[in-house]
C-alpha cells in the first residue's frame, strides 16, 4: 500500500532495530483519512472471504479494524487488554507477553460477542512477534469462530509473527512489511 509506505517514511521513527514509532499517525495521534484506506484495502484483499466480524486488540488496533468493519459492513469487536469490574460474566481469558511493554496482561473476550457461526478477520496495526494475534486465536478458536485471517497494518518481517501465523495456516495480510530497520532507516520488503 503505497500511501501507507510514504507516510511511514515521511512520519515514522524507527528508534533502533526492533521498535518503530508511528505515533503521528497511527497509534497516538490518527490519520482518519489514511485509516479509511487502510480498511478499504483489507475490506478488498479479504473480499469473497464470507468475513462476519472483524476483531482487533486495545487499543492501538482500533481504527485500522474499525474502518475495515465499516469497508466490510461487520461489527468490530474489541478484545480488552484490562480486567474490568464490570465484565464478569460469559468471559475467556488469556495471557498475552507485550513486546512494547515487556509485561504481560490479560486479553479478555465477553463470549457473546463472538458466534460459533462466524468467519472473523483478526486486524491489529502491528505484527511483531505473533503474541498478540496468538492470544486472539486461543480465545476465538475456542468460541467456535472460524478465524479466516490476520491484517496488519505494519508488519517487521524480521521477527516471528507472519510466518509463525502463516505456519500455523492463517492468511496473513500485510499492507506494510518491512524487511529490516535501524536507527533513522526504515526498509520495506
Ligand atoms: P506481537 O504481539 O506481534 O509481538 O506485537 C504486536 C503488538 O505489539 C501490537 O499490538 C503493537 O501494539 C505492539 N508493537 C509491536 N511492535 C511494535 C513497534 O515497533 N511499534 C509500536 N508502536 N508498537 C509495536
């Protein structure tokens, strides 16, 4: 997605090997417009796919899926990263390692929101090293969900995550994969 690559090279800061900052755009500051078209590609790669939900991870992947569910006319569905006094009940939960964050936490799905009829798009702005889109599997796949594929928006082909996923058998979109980085120097493959 050339509109994505440009502005990651014009906006975004790789702060060493491992970690880049999009904040501008993406996950602190957003971009409606770039994130429109964000949804509009995974709704056209993912087209033909039956998709009935779209479910992303707090918080950083809640534009880019939010505006694919609305390309695709779907819910979206949240799953939450902190325990909540008010979600109790019909609840699974998993633990998840953040590579951001270096701690782990708790991804939490209220059961009825999620059908063992559905053909779900898992949407998340980062892959890295499949943490968080593994965490999302082990509590889709045991609701009965079929997961039909993985969006990210921004994918660092060097770590893990795409080829652990794609192993496993899921589809995986990447609209921003990229080869390697360093200080200052972001490579796309
Ligand atoms: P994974 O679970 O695949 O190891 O990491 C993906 C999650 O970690 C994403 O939800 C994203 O929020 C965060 N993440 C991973 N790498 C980066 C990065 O380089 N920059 C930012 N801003 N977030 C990242």
């Amino acid at each position: 997605m050339e509109e994505l690559r440009r502005r990651i090279l014009a906006d975004g800061r790789a702060l060493d090997d491992r970690v880049l900052l999009v904040d501008s755009f993406l996950n602190h500051q957003v971009d409606p417009e770039l994130m429109r078209a964000v949804g509009e590609e995974f709704a056209r790669r993912f087209d033909g796919e039956g998709i009935t939900r779209v479910v992303t991870i707090e918080s950083s992947g809640i534009s880019p899926a939010l505006m694919t569910a609305l390309a695709l006319k779907v819910p979206m569905v949240i799953l939450k990263k902190s325990a909540s006094r008010v979600l109790q009940d019909g609840i699974l939960q998993t633990d998840v390692y953040s590579f951001t964050k270096n701690a782990r936490y708790k991804l939490t799905l209220k059961c009825e929101f999620v059908h063992p009829d559905d053909r779900i798009l898992i949407v998340d702005d980062f892959l890295a090293n499949g943490e968080a889109a593994f965490g999302a599997l082990r509590l889709l796949e045991p609701a009965g969900a079929k997961v039909v594929g993985v969006g990210a928006v921004i994918a660092k082909m060097f770590q893990p995550g795409a080829s652990r996923l794609r192993e496993a058998g899921y589809r995986v979109e990447v609209l921003a994969p990229i080869r390697r980085m360093s200080a200052g120097k972001i490579e796309f493959e």
